[in-house]
C-alpha cells in the first residue's frame, strides 16, 4: 500500500515505528487543516506498526466529551486494564480511579500520568506499542495532560506516541514541546493522480475538482488515497 503523494510523511511515521520496535521510544504530532489526510496517516501508521508486530492502542478526541475527565485516557487503556495488575498498588488505585472503575475521586494528574507510563511500559515488555491520538485537540484536558507526560519520557521504552491536530487549535500537548510535522496539501500532480484513481472524468470537470479542491484530499475521498 502506498499514500499518493506522502511519501516523505510515510517515511518519517516508519522510522518513529522502526525506532520504538528498536526499543527507542518517542512522539510524533501530525498538524494539518480538516481534510489534509491525517487520517490516512493515522492509518497509515497503524497498519505499519500492526504488521511490525506493534499492538496500537488508540484514542480520538470528541468535541461533546471534551468536559469529561480522562474519557479519552478510557478508551486508550481500556484495553489494557487487565495488566493494572502488575502495577503497585497506590499505582493501581491512581489508575483505576481515573478510568472509573471505582468510586474513588481521581488523584492529581501526576499520579494518574506515571501509573499510565508504568501501564504502557508493562504491557510494551510483550510487544512494543504505539499510542495513537486522534483529533487531540478534541481530548479532554486531563487526558492531554498525560499524553504530554507520556511524550516526554518515552525515550527509554518500546513505545510511540503519535498524535493529529488541526493548526490554531491548541492542545494540552503543545505544552510538551513535542516534534511535530505539518501535512501539507497534495502537490498539483499527486492531486491529479488521486483523482485519475477515481476514474475517468471530462478533462473541463477534472481541472474544475482539482481547482475547488485546492489538492487537498477531502474525507469522502480517503478511499482512494491506498493504493
């Protein structure tokens, strides 16, 4: 499989990959306009990392959850919560506190963040992993606030981070001072090529999707970014 026109983008998601399956850890944002193709990236990225042998645990941010704390951190560790085990008990009740499955009132972020690191770096001594954080600028901030955590310290543990947002939307993320990489629009020809794989169109109404366009690849057209 091949994204039309990304390769410089595919090659820098392979390497992060490469390196966590090296045992180097780090972080990656991916920042680009609604339509960019981030999404593809993302995808890109997961299926890689799956067929390196990475697990991939995955969260999205949603803008009507965005007041609930640790909802994002939920749906990222939730498939993981049967090694909260192996973690030290104040580690455990942090955790455990946070995702909701007890009673408890969630200690401070700290407390919550490192348990997430120690989790991560337990279920990475199976297989390396990537976390994956969609549309970050739509987590919930206590959620942001760990991933930033997270990106700061992975450098010693088989695990990436890579997170997608949108330019002028801040997350808790910016605070980490992460690498970023900007998803610029399809070149002119990379455009066209994407729309050729459409099929045949009247050379008037090609040059005017390509114009409306302006090579950025819209969702409704990311079925024909693979290749």
């Amino acid at each position: 499989m091949e994204l039309i026109g990304r390769g410089p983008e595919t090659a820098r998601l392979h390497a992060l990959i490469a390196d966590a399956n090296a045992g180097r850890g780090g972080a990656l944002i991916l920042r680009g306009e609604p339509g960019i193709g981030k999404t593809a990236l993302c995808a890109e990225a997961t299926r890689f990392a799956r067929d390196s042998g990475l697990r991939v645990l995955h969260t999205a941010g949603v803008e009507s959850e965005m007041d609930l704390p640790y909802a994002g951190l939920h749906q990222l560790l939730r498939p993981v919560r049967d090694s909260l085990g192996a973690l030290p008990p104040s580690q455990q009740a942090a955790l455990r506190a946070a995702l909701g499955l007890t009673e408890t009132a969630a200690p401070e972020v700290y407390a919550v963040a490192l348990a997430a690191l120690n989790l991560l770096a337990e279920v990475a001594e199976t297989a390396p992993v990537l976390v994956l954080a969609e549309d970050a600028h739509w987590l919930d901030p206590s959620t942001g606030d760990v991933l930033a955590f997270l990106g700061r310290r992975l450098e010693s543990e088989p695990v990436a981070l890579l997170a997608s947002a949108r330019p002028g939307n801040p997350t808790r993320l910016d605070q980490a001072a992460l690498p970023d990489l900007t998803v610029e629009p399809l070149s002119r020809g990379a455009a066209a090529t994407l729309l050729d794989a459409a099929g045949e169109l009247p050379a008037a109404v090609r040059a005017r999707v390509l114009a409306g366009a302006a090579r950025v690849p819209l969702p409704a057209d990311q079925s024909l970014v693979a290749h």
